[in-house]
C-alpha cells in the first residue's frame, strides 16, 4: 500500500480506552498504538518513521474525508467522498460491556475496533496491517493467518485480526482487498492479549462494541457533564479528551498520549510525555473540576499518595508512570527517523530526578480545590499534604529547574516561589498539621511574598520576571493572578501583564520566554484569565477565541503552535493545552456578568 508521509501533526484524531491510546490519521492509518498501556512500547509508529508500523483501512482510490467525534466521547466517525461512492470508517478502542460512568478503563478488553459502512455506491477497499512492535524495531512473527483471522506475535502481545473479509500475507503485512455496498457494515478487530500474562476477557460479539463504548462514554457524561459557561462545546470535547489521557486502573492523569512529536521540526527537542506530571495533574483535576466534575478524587489521590511516599528528605518527584512508577530513565531510538526527521526519537524522560519546586503547591492547591469531593483526608495523605508543606517552607528558598525543566542550571524561578507560597495558603486553609506548623507556614509565607515582590521586580524591564535578580520576562508569571498571590488591581501586575502581552506574545499566542521560537498554547490561556481578572473582557475572549480556533477539525489541541502559520506542534493531544482552555473558559464565565474593572492598589503593597 502506497501511503503518502503525514506532513501535519494535526492530522491526527486521538483513540483512548483510558488504559492506552491510539492515533488515526486523516488518510485512514493508525499510525500510534502501543498494546495494554500509554507508556508500552508500539506495535504501530508511523508516526515517527514509515517502517515501523501502522493499521491503514480506507477506499482504494481517492477520497475526501470528513470526520468528527461520536459526541461525547473518543469513538471517530471518518466519512470519505470517492468518485465510487461514499463510506464512512467509525474508529475506537472498546470499552467492558459493564462500564458505568465511572469506571472507564478499569475493564477494558483491549480491543482496537474499526467499522466500515456503505453509504452510497460500491466503494473499492483495502485494508493494510503491519505489526512492528518494540517501536519498529522488530517485525511481527505471523503465528497463523486464515480466512478470516491473523494471529501475530509482538514480543510480550499477541495481536488477533478478526476480519469479515479474506486475509492475505504480503511481505509481512496483512492484507485485504474488498468493496462495500450501500446499507453493508463491516468490523475489523484487533484484539490484544498478553502473552505471558492473564488475558483480558473480549466482549462476546464484537458487533455489539461500537453501541457498547458509544453507552459507555454517554454514561460518563451524563454521570459528570454540568458546564453551561463560555465556550460549551469546546470544553466539552477537551473534558472528553482530558478523560482519554486518565489510566483508569490508577487514576494518573498523563501529559500526552505520545513521544517525540517536535516542538520544532528538524530540532531535537523531542521528548516523552507520556507520563504522570503533578504540574499536569493539577491542572487537569482543575479543569475536570470545571468542565466534568472529577471522576473519584480519591482515587487520584490515593495513586498519588503511594506515588509521593512520605515526601521526608529529598525533593518531591515531579513525574510518575501511570501506576507510579519512579524510574523513568531517558533513551534515544536511533533507528528511528523521527516525524519529519526530528531527531532522536526518546522514551523516557529524564526530568524525573530534577527539582521543581512549583509541584508542591499544585498537588495542595488542588487538594483545598477538591476538599468537598474528598471528603473525610485519610491519614496517609494527610501526612503526604503536611510533608510537602513542609518542603515548601523548608526549601523554597533554594534553586531548581523551574517549571519549564530547564536543563543547563537551576535558578531561583519566580513561579516556582509562587507555588510554594500556594503550598503554604493552601495547607493553611485545610487545617493541616499543628497550630506551630500552621504559624511556621504563615511566617515563611510573608518571607515568600517579600522576596517575590521585592527580588521578583526588574525596575530595567518593568515587570516580574522569570527569575529573582533577572532582567528575563518568563510567562510563567502570568501565573501570578490565577493563583491568588497577586491580583490584577496591582499596578506591577497590570504592568507585567502588559509588557509580557506586548514582548512575548504574537496575534494572542505567548511565548515562554524571548528566544522561543513558538507560542507556547496553555501560557496564552494563562494570558487570556489575566485580562479577564483585569476587567478586559472582550479582548480575553478574543485572543482565546483565536487560540482556540487552532485546534485541528476534531478538536485536539497539541503543546504549542508556530507562531507566522499557526502549525500544531509537539505531543498530542496536550493535556496542558486543553486545561488550559477549560480553565480560561471558566475564568471567562466567572467574570462576564460583571465585566470588573480593576482598581488600581498600590504597586507591591
């Protein structure tokens, strides 16, 4: 099968059974998907090289395609104009037949499913599998094949094809070549199973998967769906795809379902998000909070209790696996062209052992965030909460790597005494600890606010900046209001807003800092609830109107986006990016029956 390269990340529509995911391409390929979790290595990445796997069913000739959700969840209708005729490709993986809306992902069957339907004329198909698993590195040994099934063996996973048409081996691949009729529906199955492993127990009539997940995902909806405000639909589908990156058996909000996809084409700034960050995590249970009302808190909660551990000592882990995880060493896979030839393609992280401040006030803030849902704390998280506390007021006058995870030298990042001053608010507010741990916060907080406001503040520029001491802007500080540690009435605020919008940001997209190259999505959102905060509500509204428009035809919105063309790029879909919608969106309801205009208080008062 002649397949033409993916030129555009957003060409891309995103599966997920909330254990793992896959990535369906414009022209009909499944180009990501990696058996039984986010994390494991793929059996199809053409994503990243067009040898090292893919699942392309779609008409033989030309088409057109069209495509949108099956509202409200992830399952993908596809429809494609030939001159033959028209069909429609409805993509999903399959959830249990048991599945309410609040367990997602605890039993799914691990089936990749894909419908073919007639709809007018007789459309000429062809359907093409080539399993190449550890990351196309190796090819699939093809255990059997039959009229209708092929077995493969993937290292750790068989792969069963289920077909309703005959099969064929063709130079490794599995093969089919067929035609649809108006009125005619066809299912082809890929079902996983571990080799080694207990497998996980398919549905009994495959037929009955698509209305089965389809239930699934509208119980989930109907069990958490309550936002009426700003931008309803566009949160709908982000609250939908936030769900997708959400490991069901744990609870662990991931930050992306895939690895390497650039942040600048031919570069090599090319990681693996498809892991656990707090930050993420934070901001993700923020918005779920908004948009879906968070599915069992305490479960978040627990993994991430277990996750932490007790917390005494060294600095709190910033990045987890799914199932929490630690080691998370960082790998490059050289036999690998990279998507566009960015290079290399990277598994792993290595951010896992820096230090990040910041993440002490995200877990709290969202904690105080959550209480009501949470209910009675249990002890062990009780203790986890009181030790990061404690780490902030122990440690937030230290150096780190800051939020954006720098990687040359650790500085005293401005957000990242920001959050620690969040930590110590928000532990104060919960109760937690004694009456001297609450005073000994209380003290550290004050020494926080003074040196942000104080060392924070460039007189050169005009505006907090990244770092305490430095002349550099850093959008991070946009942070600044959104978390309460200094409102818009101030002047400096207003000035640092103002001068961010006028050097970092271009047409509303924001970049992190000067030199980057690109606008950096979830900052322009944080730009978007700083002007709503500050009274300027239509021109909030318009630059998220003008983010938001970049998401591609489904809806998936990645890390950042070029700044002259608007092009997509990084890892998809981004779990910062459509918090960051929903979290603006909310911000913009909040604010538009009373469209305040803020007072101006003294500068650092």
């Amino acid at each position: 099968m002649d397949l033409a390269p993916v030129e555009r990340i957003a060409d891309y529509a995103f599966l997920s059974d909330c254990r793992t995911s896959a990535l369906v391409s414009r022209d009909g390929s499944i180009d990501w998907f990696c058996p039984g979790r986010f994390d494991a290595p793929s059996v199809f990445a053409r994503l990243l090289d067009p040898y090292a796997g893919h699942w392309a069913l779609r008409p033989a000739g030309s088409s057109t395609v069209s495509r949108e959700y099956v509202s409200p969840g992830l399952v993908l209708r596809s429809e494609h104009r030939t001159p033959d005729g028209r069909v429609a490709v409805t993509d999903l993986l399959v959830q249990a037949g048991d599945t309410d809306g609040h367990s997602l992902g605890l039993d799914a069957p691990g089936i990749l499913l894909r419908r073919v339907e007639g709809l007018e004329g007789q459309v000429p198909m062809e359907m093409h599998l080539l399993a190449r698993p550890g990351y196309g590195l190796a090819g699939a040994g093809v255990r059997a094949i039959g009229s209708d099934r092929a077995t493969l063996a993937c290292g750790p996973v068989d792969l069963e094809l289920r077909a309703p048409v005959a099969l064929e081996l063709e130079d490794g691949a599995v093969v089919a070549r067929f035609s649809v009729s108006p009125t005619e529906t066809l299912d082809f199955a890929l079902v996983t199973s571990s080799r080694y492993g207990r497998p996980r127990a398919g549905p009994s009539d495959i037929n009955t998967s698509l209305d089965v997940t389809i239930r699934a995902w509208r119980s989930w909806s109907d069990a958490h769906g309550r936002y009426r405000g700003v931008a309803r639909e566009q949160v709908e589908r982000s609250a939908a795809i936030l769900q997708g990156l959400t490991y069901g058996p744990s609870g662990a909000l991931l930050a992306a379902a895939t690895t390497s996809l650039p942040e600048r084409i031919g570069d090599t700034w090319n990681w693996d998000y498809r892991f656990a960050w707090l930050r993420d995590a934070g901001l993700m249970m923020r918005a779920q909070w908004v948009a879906a009302c968070p599915d069992e808190p305490e479960r978040f909660f627990a993994w991430l209790t277990r996750a932490i551990g007790s917390g005494r000592g060294a600095p709190t882990q910033i990045v987890f696996g799914v199932e929490g995880e630690r080691l998370l060493h960082e790998a490059e896979l050289p036999w690998l062209q990279g998507f566009r030839g960015s290079r290399p393609v990277r598994v792993g992280n290595g951010a896992w052992d820096q230090r990040q401040l910041d993440v002490t006030g995200e877990v709290l803030d969202i904690a105080l965030l959550l209480r009501k849902q949470l209910g009675e704390i249990p002890e062990a998280t009780r203790t986890m909460l009181v030790a990061l506390a404690d780490e902030a007021a122990e440690r937030w006058h230290d150096r780190d790597s800051g939020m954006w995870e720098a990687r040359d030298q650790e500085r005293h990042y401005l957000s990242s005494k920001v959050m620690c001053w969040v930590a110590l608010d928000r532990a104060t507010q919960l109760g937690l600890g004694e009456t001297s741990d609450r005073d000994r916060w209380a003290e550290q907080c004050d020494r926080i606010r003074r040196a942000v406001l104080e060392d924070g503040w460039s007189e050169k520029v005009g505006a907090y900046t990244g770092a305490l001491g430095s002349d550099e802007l850093d959008a991070s500080v946009l942070l600044m209001p959104v978390v309460g540690f200094l409102g818009m009435g101030d002047q400096g605020m207003r000035a640092t807003v103002r001068i961010i919008e006028k050097a970092l940001a271009v047409d509303g997209l924001v970049r992190r800092w000067a030199d980057d190259p690109n606008g950096f999505l979830v900052c322009s959102y944080w730009l978007v609830e700083c002007l709503a905060l500050g009274g300027e509500w239509p021109r909030a509204r318009a630059i998220f109107d003008r983010v938001t428009s970049l998401a591609n035809d489904v809806g998936l919105l990645t890390e950042m986006a070029d700044l002259k063309t608007g092009e997509l790029l990084g890892n998809v879909p981004q779990a910062l990016s459509h918090a960051g919608l929903v979290n603006a969106a909310w911000r913009l309801t909040e604010t538009a029956t009373t469209r305040p205009t803020a007072p101006d208080l003294p500068h650092r008062g």
